[in-house]
C-alpha cells in the first residue's frame, strides 16, 4: 500500500514538473525575453491558456481518448478535438476582448500600423494540437501497456495451470503402470524392484514439493529425467534401446522445472514400437550456463506402435511456455526426417 501510494506521488510530481515546464517554454519565456513590462491582463490569459490546456490534456486522455478512440469511434472523437480547440480558441477570444489585452499589448509595445483583430491565434492553435496530441499518445500507450500486463498476467496463469496439469497428467497412466511393473519385479527381482520403488519416490516428491516454486535446481530436474528414463526401461520391450548418458553439470543452475520431461516422454510415447527395433538417444549436455538437450527416436505410423499412455501436456504448449520464460534464451529445432523416420528434438537453454 505504501508503494503504491509513493508511486502515486511520484506520477503527480512528475506531472506537475512536466506542465511548469510547458508553462514556461510556451507561455511565459518568449514575453519574458521581450524586454518589456507587460500589462497583468496579458498574464492573466496566459496563465488562463494554460489552465485549460491542461484540462483538455486530461480530459482528452482520460475520458475522450478511451470513450471514443479507443472503442473506434473515430469520428466522434474527430469532432472532439477540433471542437475543443475551436472553443480554446474562442474563450481566448474572449478574454482578450474582455480584458482589452490587445489595446493594451499595442500600447506597451508601440507597434506600428494597423491593429490586428483576427480570431485565431496561431500559437496557441499548435499548442493546443501539441497539447491534445501527446495526451492522445500517451493515453494509447498506457491502454496498451495495460493490456500487455493483462496479456502477461494471463499467460502466466495459463503457464502455473499448465505445469499443474503436466504433473496430474504424469501422474495417472504412468505411476499406475510403473507400480504394476515393480510389483511383478518384487516376484523376480527383488533388489530391482526396492531401486524402481525408490526413483519413483523420488520423482513423486519432486512433483509435489520442489515444483511448487517457479524454480528448482538443475541438478534436480536432470535427476527427475534420469528416474523417469530408468523406469521407462523397465515398461519397453527388449527390442528397444534406450541410450542416455548421465551429464556432469559442473556447477549447479536454477531453471523452470518441467520444460525438458515433455521432449523425453514424447520420444517414449511416439518412438516405440511392439515388434520392430527401436532406439530412443537422450543426450544432456552443460557448458558454461547453456543446457543443451537432444532427443532422438524412431518414428512408428504402424499399428504396431506402442501406445505407451503417458498423457504429457505436449510439445506445443511446452514451446510457448520456453517463449513466455525464456524469451530470447533458448533454441529449439525440431526435425522430422521422413526418409529415415526419424524424429530429432534439440533445445538450448541459457540459463545464466
């Protein structure tokens, strides 16, 4: 509340400094520098001037500008402008026949020949235009910075909802089959079985605790990969090779968790097949605060492919959630060779 408030006064103070300076640019320091004691009715309409000036700048940015230019009613507020600049021009009319201002300005300056009595006053219609263009820009400006908060704000629900669904739709097929394979393993293998049982609870207690932040550490989500790539080899035939690589990272980098899973299920989900021979290659690599990530797989259009279940929010919406939070720090290539029916995904991520 105190920052907003302190950020309140500062916008006034700024405002307040901007038009004492307009003031004095355009209102006051050309006569000042004429060298001669002016009558107190021409200040008088000067400083008249400027204090409708500044209502038409607030009021064409705070309620024509939004009423009407903002909502595409362009002629309305076409007429607006040139009607509020036709009565600016008529009350300093006015004013000056009301307060003699010219018989005056004519007697203190002494300028010869014929008096001039015409209705507008140039200066004062360019300030006026100035004046009302500039409130125009910066209420269009604001409009727009305010929707791209509203935009900002939008997405990043969406990315928090998503990464929320990424992990309950991880969850259903995926455990529950991973159970059903260490319960027949504790018949056979028993050792193997209490290590799957393990990494499993590790990659549940990843989900539900070190996800919760907007970020986790390097070393944590590559730990998460290679659990979910153990047990992964414990679902796929043996007609599949899997090839993974455990990468040294060196020193350890905070990143968004969840981004690299999508890429490694989707070779699992797409990339097995039940009677022909498959390769999934998984390649993690860390150089100087890049992440670089290449996933490689075999792609199966036959009936024969193995639908493995693991749901996944998809590579679409994981590409606009490495756009919402790492714009202009990461690559990502997709190439999906058709000769060889092969599918390559590599991603970098800088994470420094």
């Amino acid at each position: 509340m105190k920052k907003e408030k302190s950020k309140r006064w500062v916008i006034v103070a700024v405002h307040i400094l901007a038009w004492a300076l307009l003031g004095f640019v355009l209102m006051f320091y050309q006569p000042l520098s004429w060298g001669v004691k002016l009558p107190f009715s021409f200040w008088t309409k000067q400083t008249l001037n400027l204090v409708i000036l500044a209502g038409l700048f607030y009021a064409n940015m705070l309620y024509m500008v939004p009423g009407f230019l903002l909502k595409n009613k362009v002629p309305a507020f076409i007429l607006w402008i040139v009607g509020s600049v036709i009565a600016l021009l008529l009350i300093s009319k006015f004013v000056d026949l009301q307060l003699h201002v010219r018989e005056q300005m004519d007697a203190v300056m002494r300028r010869p020949g014929p008096k001039h009595k015409g209705v507008i006053d140039g200066l004062l219609l360019m300030t006026s235009l100035l004046v009302l263009g500039v409130s125009t820009s910066l209420a269009v400006i604001h409009r727009w910075q305010k929707d791209a908060q509203i935009r900002e704000s939008v997405e990043k629900q969406n990315i928090t909802s998503e990464l929320a669904l990424l992990k309950a739709q991880i969850n259903p097929h995926f455990f529950f089959n991973t159970l059903n394979n260490i319960y027949a393993l504790t018949y056979t293998d028993v050792p193997v079985s209490r290590d799957a049982i393990l990494k499993l609870s590790r990659m549940m207690r990843y989900l539900l605790y070190e996800t919760q932040q907007d970020t986790a550490l390097l070393s944590q989500e590559i730990s998460f990969v290679k659990d979910y790539i153990e047990l992964m080899k414990l679902r796929v035939q043996s007609n599949t090779t899997i090839l993974f690589e455990e990468v040294k990272t060196g020193k350890d980098y905070a990143m968004v968790p969840m981004l690299l899973l999508p890429f490694i299920e989707n070779a699992f989900k797409h990339g097995i097949s039940v009677m022909q021979k498959a390769t999934i290659r998984i390649d993690l690599e860390v150089q100087e605060g890049v992440l670089t990530l290449r996933v490689l797989n075999d792609i199966f259009r036959d009936k024969d492919a193995l639908n493995m279940e693991s749901g996944g929010i998809g590579l679409t919406n994981t590409q606009r959630r490495l756009d919402l939070l790492y714009p202009g720090k990461h690559e990502l290539a997709i190439n999906e060779n058709s000769e060889q029916n092969t599918y390559l995904v590599t991603l970098r991520i800088h994470l420094l």
